[in-house]
C-alpha cells in the first residue's frame, strides 16, 4: 500500500473514531522520534519487557526491537498498560544468529549500536554522543548483553552507580537511560523526529488498534471501492 492508498485508508477509517482521539493521535505522532531504538536481547521476564515498552511510549521512543534467540517476547498487560499498541516493534526470530543479524540491519538503516554493559571499555551516559541515531541495547536480566552484541556494539555504555549492587533492574536502566538521552536528543539534535511517511503509517497502525473489528470494517472500504470502480 502507497501513501496516498494509506492516507484514504486513514480518512475513511477516521469516521469510526472520535474527533478527541484523533487530535490525541496527531499530538502524540508530533512529538515521536526514530533517533533512538531501543534493542532488548532475549528478555524472560515478560513484566520487565513491559515495563521498558511503557517507558518507550512514555519518552516518545516509537520502536523496539525484540531479539528472541531463546525466550519469545512477551507482554504483562497490566503492566504495559497497552503501550505496545502504540508501539512499532519488530519480532528477530528464525536466523541462526538472530542477533547479528538484527543489528547488521539496524546499522543499514544507519543506527550506531550501543550495548549497556558495566563490563566494558565504555562511556557514562551522559557521555554519550546523540548526534547520530542511536540503536541502544539491553541484555538479558541476568547475563546481560551477549557475545554476540559484544562483536558487533560501536559503544558501550554505563550508568554511574555507587552502591554495592552491580546493576539497576533492565526497566529502570532502560528507563535512565531513555529519560537522558530522549531529553539530549530533543534539546540538541535538529532533525530528530520521524518522517511524514512514518507517520502516516503509524497513525493507520494507532487507528487499526483503537478500531473493534478493524480487519472486517477495511474488508468493507475495499469491497465499496471495488465496487464503486465497476
């Protein structure tokens, strides 16, 4: 689908919404940013991968990034709070290296990929350079990041800590982490936001969700345009 067969779409499918939830929609889309992505590697514990979705959505991130080598994503409703409907997230699953390959793709698309570790030559947050698109990545609740995001990181990256524990819980680092450099990109970087044509696409996926039965009331504007062009 073209933009201009989505923004159709969109007009038409606007008349199942309310005029309140439109303008929320058009606030919301200004203030998203694909300056920063956010990369969770095999994540187990289905309330923090909500908790970081919420976050996201909180700070304007609009994607994630799941990397499911040996756990599958999964959402705690209660605590996502429904943010992963709002969300792009994008599923890297049935490679033989799932992560390499996912974060081969994200440096196509021009992110610079920046793995949080304590454990590493690295950077304090605050250190960190945001004037090129960011790719941050967070591993697994125990381990941490792998082998794998070692290989292909351009950055590591901390936070200052100065407790006896070693590491925050993944939700609040990545939450530190989103709030520090969401806050510097927007101060700092020009172009930061994202483009027309992902907002449209966005607001077509936002109007999907918020629509009951959405799939069969697109099947109709179909079979309407079909048979209007007889």
């Amino acid at each position: 689908m073209n933009t201009e067969e989505k923004k159709e779409l969109i007009h038409y499918l606007s008349s199942f919404v309310s005029e309140r939830r439109q303008k929320r929609f058009d606030e919301v889309l200004a203030q998203r940013t694909n300056h920063l992505c956010i990369v969770l590697e095999d994540l187990y514990q289905a309330h923090n991968a909500s908790a970081v979705l919420r976050s996201c959505d909180c700070f304007g991130v609009q994607y994630v990034h799941f990397i499911e080598n040996r756990n599958n994503y999964k959402i705690s409703a209660d605590v996502a709070m429904g943010s992963s409907n709002w969300l792009s997230i994008t599923r890297h699953k049935g490679q033989e290296n799932n992560t390499a390959t996912a974060l081969r793709t994200l440096k196509q698309q021009g992110y610079r990929i920046v793995a949080t570790t304590p454990h590493t030559n690295d950077v304090t947050l605050n250190e960190l350079p945001v004037d090129k698109k960011l790719a941050l990545v967070f591993g697994t609740e125990i381990d941490g990041i792998s082998d794998a995001v070692r290989a292909e990181a351009d950055e590591f990256v901390r936070i200052p800590m100065f407790g006896f524990t070693e590491s925050f819980n993944i939700s609040v680092s990545a939450a530190l982490c989103m709030y520090e450099l969401t806050s510097r990109i927007r101060r700092h970087v020009p172009n930061y936001l994202i483009s027309e044509t992902e907002r449209i696409s966005i607001y077509l996926d936002w109007l999907k969700s918020s629509i009951d039965k959405s799939d069969a009331i697109i099947d109709l504007y179909y079979k309407e345009r079909k048979g209007g062009e007889k």
